[in-house]
C-alpha cells in the first residue's frame, strides 16, 4: 500500500504539559506531526477543523471528560468516522473505564505511563485500516475481478445491514480476513479466484460480501454472533479445498462482534474498521493464531 505524501497527522489532546511533551517526543521521530490542544473545547474544535488522521486524547480534561469528547466527535456527521481515537489516563483504567471509552467510540484505552514501542505499534494498525477507508470513495460499488462488492460497495450495503439489524435488536458481526496460499499448492491468483467463487456461490442472501484488498475479503453477518466466526472460517476452508487431504489455503481472520446492535451504538462502517484493525494486528504479531477479536482483553 502506498504510503502518504504528507506526514500523519497527531491530534494529541492533553493540559498536562509534562504528558503531551512525552508523547511528541515518542510520535515527532518517528514521522508524525503533532497538533496540540489543552481543553475538550479545543480538541472538538482542532479535531472538526485540522482533520487529524489520529487522535489522542486524556481522559481527563479540564473542562469536558475524555469520554465526552470522543462521544461527540462519534456523533457529529461532520467528523470522519474512520479516524481512531485513543484514550489515556493517569487514572484508573480497569475494565469498567475500558468499557466506557468504548462505548464512547474509542479503539483503544490506555494506562500511563505509555510503553512507547506498543503505542507506535498501534498507530500504525489503526492507520493502516483508516487509510483503506479513506479510499472507499474513489471506487466503484463492485469490485471487478471478484464480482464481490468493493470496499465502497460494501460499506453502502454495511450502512443498509446495519438499521435492518438495529430495528430487530439482533447481533452483528463483521469479519475481514486475509488469504494465505500454503506451499506446494496453487498460485496467489488462483487460490484467491477460488476463494471469491465459494463466497459467491455459498454466501448467506443476508450477508454482504466484499473483496477489500489484494488477498482480503470481508463478511457482514447479520444475526451471526462472536462464536460463529471460527465455524465459518472452517466451512470456507472445506469448500474451498474439498477434495484435498490438506488445505489449499489458510485464512486468518479479524473480527468486531455486537450481541445487540441497537444497544452498540456503533456504526457498521467502524466495525468494518475494528475488524481490519484486529487483523492487522494479528499477521504483524506473529504466530500460529487464527483470529482475533478486536476488542482487547478487558479483564487488566
């Protein structure tokens, strides 16, 4: 993926003078520019008005609470919901204050003192996954190789899904996954043709389904809830290599998964985001795990 011409842009909202300077001194070397802002006031304005590709912002605030801010900026049709937003605090940040941020539209919540190489980490998951928003408008609804939806089409069907599903209080789950084909088997090319044929020909009616990169798909699933990404996953692999006594591709999956999608509060379009987060996250960390969620253990 082709990297932006400009720097990313750091919202970093903080009135602790000590905090912010810390956290220029990890983003600044490391290809960031940084805009400040000392009061919730002032972050919603700079975030309205400097279109950060990031924000980062304390809970604490002299005048609006961190959380407030974050649910504002969710609210406001104006802001880009594909911009991430994280939390920090020098209060506590146990599993309720982790919940609370995320509901207010926070991806992630953070204790300080900061680990400076994690952080860095995350950002560039999170930007990594706002940049592939970013380019949903300059494509057409379906993408051509594939014949699935593109990346924008899915989005637009993703919005549709999303108040159908809402007006039944039913669960969502949306699932972006990645093709790997194994050694000794067929090409890249025709592993993924096979991969958007079975999607094609056994994808639910309910079920938007979308090819979103070179070698990533993604599945909005109605009524579908977190324990059912796994079996998916598996009937994919089967049908794909039915025949085979071992499979012809691995697919390794992020997930974002609501029990209730009129309680959520949560725009599909963002769970789309966490979900490519969550994979993201998953290939750059290494290992043999399959999927993962997005949402980070609570239980700390």
């Amino acid at each position: 993926m082709p990297r932006p011409s400009r720097p990313p842009l750091v919202l970093v909202a903080n009135d602790q003078e000590w905090s912010a300077r810390s956290l220029e001194s990890i983003l600044a070397p490391n290809g960031y520019a940084v805009l400040r802002a000392y009061t919730g006031n002032q972050a919603l304005e700079r975030a309205r008005e400097g279109r950060p590709d990031l924000i980062i912002l304390d809970a604490q605030m002299p005048d609006i609470h961190g959380f407030e801010v974050c649910h504002q900026l969710r609210q406001d049709p104006d802001f880009n919901p594909a911009t991430p937003i994280i939390i920090t605090t020098a209060g506590p940040s146990g599993r309720a204050q982790r919940l609370e941020a995320y509901r207010a539209g926070a991806w992630e919540f953070l204790g300080q003192p900061l680990d400076g190489e994690s952080l860095l980490l995350k950002l560039e998951t999170f930007l990594a996954a706002k940049r592939m928003a970013d380019r949903v408008d300059q494509e057409p609804l379906v993408d051509a190789a594939s014949g699935l939806y593109s990346s924008r089409g899915l989005s637009r069907r993703a919005r549709e899904i999303g108040s159908e599903v809402s007006r039944r209080r039913e669960p969502l789950t949306c699932i972006v996954f990645t093709v790997e084909p194994q050694a000794g088997q067929d090409g890249a090319d025709a592993a993924l043709a096979r991969v958007a044929d079975v999607l094609r020909r056994q994808g639910r009616a309910s079920d938007a389904i979308g090819r979103v990169g070179q070698a990533e798909f993604a599945i909005v699933a109605p009524a579908t809830q977190a324990e059912g990404v796994r079996r998916l996953l598996d009937r994919l692999e089967e049908s794909i290599s039915p025949a085979a006594e071992t499979p012809t591709v691995r697919l390794r999956a992020g997930y974002y998964s609501v029990p209730n999608m009129a309680a959520a509060k949560i725009a599909p379009l963002e769970m789309l985001l966490r979900a490519t987060a969550a994979l993201r996250d998953l290939t750059s960390s290494g290992g043999a795990e399959r999927v993962r969620d997005w949402a980070p253990s609570l239980n700390n």
